[in-house]
C-alpha cells in the first residue's frame, strides 16, 4: 500500500465520518468526567464525616482568623493560622476515604479507557473498511476492552518501574559524589538514557493497539506484532516514526499557542476532533494496509456541508428537549438542587464580596479569547456529561451536581445584585444548555444500563450515539451564544445595573 493512502485515509476519516466516528473522540474526553465520579463521592464522605465530628465548623473558623491580606506575594509563607486550620481537616479517617477514592478513581479510569480506546479504533478500522463505524466501534468496545486494559497496564508498568530506576539511581549517584558539576552532568545522563530508553519502548510498542483491533490475536500476538513490524515494514515505519515526531511538535505547537493567545480550551477541542482521529486514522490505515475510498459526495463544499450539519445538529436538539422530558425535569432538579445546597453550604458564613471594580472592562476591550475559551470549555464540559453519562447515568448526574454546587457556592459569598448582574445576562442561556446536556447523559445512561443488561444491541447503541453527537453540534449553537454574550455584553450589562 503507498504511504500516502494512509495519509489520505487520515486527514479524510473526520470530516467523512463526524457523526459516526467522532462520538468516540468525544468519549475519550469525557473520561475524566467519570474517573471524578469516586472522587466526587469521596470527598463527599469526608466533608459528612468532618461535618459530623465538628471539625468542618473548627475549619470555618479558623479559616476567618487567617489574615490573607498579610501574605507576602512575593515569598508567600502558609500563615500559622491556615496550617493549624488545615491541620483540623486531616484524621485517619478521611485519609483512609480519600485514598480509596483515588484508588477507584484509578481503576475505573484504567478500564473506562480501555472500553473507550478499544472502541475508537474498531470504529477507525469499520470506517476503512467500509463498514458501519459506530456499530463496529459498539462491537469492538464490548468484545477488546480485556486486553486494552492488559495492555495499557503493562505500559504504565513499563514506563513507570523506567522512570522509577531511573530516578532510584539519579538519587544514588547524587549521593555518592560531592562535585555539584558532577552530580548534575550524572544527573542529566540518567535523564537522557532513560528518555532513549522510554522513545525505544514506545517505538516498539506503537502498533500493538492497531494489532489489537486488525489482527485480534490477544495482547501477546499484538505485541509480537508490534515488535516486529520495524524489522517487517522498515520503510513504514521510518514514514510513521516521522509522522508521529511531525504531530507531537505540531500539536504542541498548537497547544502551546492557543495558550499564550488565551484559548487553551480550543487548542485542546482541536486536538481532541481533529489531530486525534486524523493520526488514528493514518495509524490504522498504514498498519492494516488498506484505506478510505473516495466517494462521489467529497466534492460538496466543506462550508455547505458544515451548514447541514449544523441544521441537523438544532433539529436534533429541539427534538430532545421535547421528546424527553422527563430527563430534562431531573436533570433541573439536580441542577436546581445543587445549587440550593451550594448556597446554604457557604452563605452562613458572613461572607460577602462585592462587585469588582471596573465591571465593564472585567475581560478587556475586545475580549475575543475569553469568547472562544468560554465557549470551547462549555462544550467539552457538556460533551463529557453527556457521553460519560453512559456509565448507568451517575457521571452526568455528578457533573450537574458540581456546577449546581460551585454556582451556589458563588451566590453564597458574593452580595446578591453583583452575582446576579454578572451571570443572569449569558447564564440563562448556558446554564439550560448545561441541563440538555445532562439530561442527554441521564438518558445515555438508561442506554448504557440496557446494553450491560444486554438488552440493548450494537446497533441500538449506536444510532444512540449517533443521535447524542448531532445533539450535541445544537448545543455548541447554544454555547457559542451564551459565551458571546458572556464575554461582550454581561459585562456591560453589569455596568450599567451597578454603574461601575
């Protein structure tokens, strides 16, 4: 097969498949929505657990003793005060709480990643093969995710008992030799050899997810595979060893930039559905020899493509909210709720904040970075509760559960004509956005249940997905408005309500 079949089948797999291949992308992201789940629980038990005993009140108090004021910004100290606050918080008890959530957390981010990364390339591999990508995916998911889970800990063994010698014998040379030069030149060698080590083992490895999906030989025939494909495919893989070094510097590039310009959030959205399915598609297509025909439709505009997607996306969302409401009335009671309970968790304490000092200028003159972060990080926060919804409901619930807590938390500390002045004007836009796409969660959640009880088939799931995806372009509809009018015209709005 020639090389640039398998570029081609990259750089044409997201934007013929959005809908159908995406949702896994997607799915990647809302990975560490679910892994906060025995977090969120946890820190839960230990907050009733302090509650309880009266500490959390002790904590309160000492907490207002602690003059922040006085913190030196330049070589800021920890008061006595706040240590002997903080010192309140920590028993035996929420110790052992805290470290068994993490604990969860681990786990069940290991074997969610595992379902997830297992199911995107088994849609990658169905889109090359012209087959139905999101089935296949469905598919893939349930019958690989055994030994992607195998695989990834044994890179984590790998990589991590590497960097653990590595830094077991820096520590020892340090140690044993009293030249400062010395140490730091012994020092940099331990780094450098065990950076070559770690590319070395990554190189090798590269292929073993693709053999994992293409050949489906387990994990040991994978890595074999893996292994040996430089020594089979020398060309091949030279190609790929300088496509990959090519994405990792241009993605940082891009990453780094959306920083500095104050769009993180975008760079991150750019990397997840686009650079992301576009270096998976290459990969597999390259390594299973095959890729992407051509279809007659390509030559339709990307603008009027775009277009269509983006009608479809709000009939679909329009359709949601009435097609479903019952979802939607729990998701606003939880949301509702959550903010109920953030609100009386801080307003007994007598803070009150005031609005800031120039409100109109609050994100600058013309503050365009501050509309597309805003917006960018609304969606990604939206697309992980719905999607990470598919586990039975609970991460979607919990996401709606957090925000409620941090809005009422806000509306607890600040006096209330500021707070309402600062988020009335954009939040009801986003703030039903945000119920949508938790409802959506809940209701991908009924899926996942139904799928796990195995009533639910592959291709139920999948249209499922498919319907949640096209959901989910209305809703960046919906946010792009809410953070226009966040970043533009509540400050403004503020202003004018308070007259700053």
């Amino acid at each position: 097969m020639r090389i640039s079949t398998a570029l081609r089948s990259g750089f044409r797999l997201p934007d013929r498949h959005p809908v159908t291949v995406l949702p896994f992308y997607l799915l990647t992201a809302s990975v560490g929505v679910v892994v906060r789940v025995p977090l969120f629980v946890g820190v839960a038990v230990a907050v009733a657990v302090l509650s309880s005993t009266g500490r959390l009140d002790a904590f309160a108090e000492g907490i207002q003793r602690v003059d922040f004021a006085a913190i030196d910004a330049e070589n800021p100290t920890i008061p006595p005060e706040l240590g002997e606050a903080l010192t309140v918080l920590v028993t035996p008890t929420t110790v052992a709480v805290l470290a068994l959530s993490v604990l969860a957390s681990l786990v069940v981010g290991l074997v969610t990643t595992a379902v997830v990364r297992a199911g995107t390339l088994s849609a990658v591999l169905a889109a090359i093969d012209g087959e139905e990508p999101t089935v296949g995916g469905v598919r893939g998911a349930s019958r690989l995710w055994r030994p992607f889970v195998a695989f990834l800990l044994l890179r984590s063994v790998l990589f991590g008992g590497l960097f653990l010698v590595a830094a077991v014998v820096a520590v020892v040379l340090v140690m044993v030799t009293t030249s400062e030069v010395v140490q730091v030149l012994l020092v940099g060698t331990v780094v450098l050899v065990a950076l070559g080590f770690a590319l070395v083992i990554g190189l090798l490895l590269a292929f073993t997810e693709q053999s994992l999906v293409v050949d489906e030989a387990g994990l040991v025939g994978a890595l074999r595979a893996s292994v040996r494909f430089p020594f089979r495919r020398p060309v091949d893989f030279l190609f790929y060893a300088l496509v990959a070094g090519a994405v990792l510097v241009g993605n940082g590039i891009v990453v780094s930039t959306a920083g500095a310009l104050g769009v993180a959030q975008a760079g991150a959205l750019l990397s997840v559905l686009v650079v992301s399915p576009i270096f998976d598609g290459f990969k597999t297509s390259l390594y299973a020899e095959r890729g992407l025909s051509e279809r007659d439709d390509e030559r339709a505009s990307y603008r009027r493509r775009s277009v269509a997607r983006t009608r479809d996306g709000l009939g679909a969302l329009g359709r949601f909210v009435v097609e479903h409401p019952v979802w939607n009335l729990v998701a606003t009671l939880v949301l509702a709720g959550s903010i109920l309970a953030g609100y009386a968790a801080t307003s007994g304490y007598g803070i009150q904040i005031g609005a800031p000092g120039d409100v109109a200028g609050v994100f600058g003159t013309f503050p365009l970075n501050t509309f597309v972060n805003i917006a960018a990080n609304n969606w990604l926060v939206a697309a992980g509760s719905a999607y990470g919804g598919l586990a039975f409901g609970v991460p979607a619930a919990v996401s709606l559960a957090v925000n409620g807590l941090l809005v009422g938390a806000l509306a607890g500390i600040f006096e209330l004509t500021p707070f309402l002045a600062l988020v009335a004007p954009h939040g009801v836009v986003e703030l039903p956005g945000l119920v949508v796409s938790g409802a959506l969660g809940l209701h991908l959640g009924r899926v996942g249940w139904r799928a796990f009880r195995g009533r639910e088939s592959a291709t139920s799931v999948a249209e499922q997905l498919q319907h949640a995806f096209r959901i989910l372009v209305g809703l960046a509809v919906v946010f792009v408005v809410a953070s226009f009018i966040e970043a533009f015209l509540t400050p403004r709005i503020a202003a004018v309500v308070l007259g700053g």
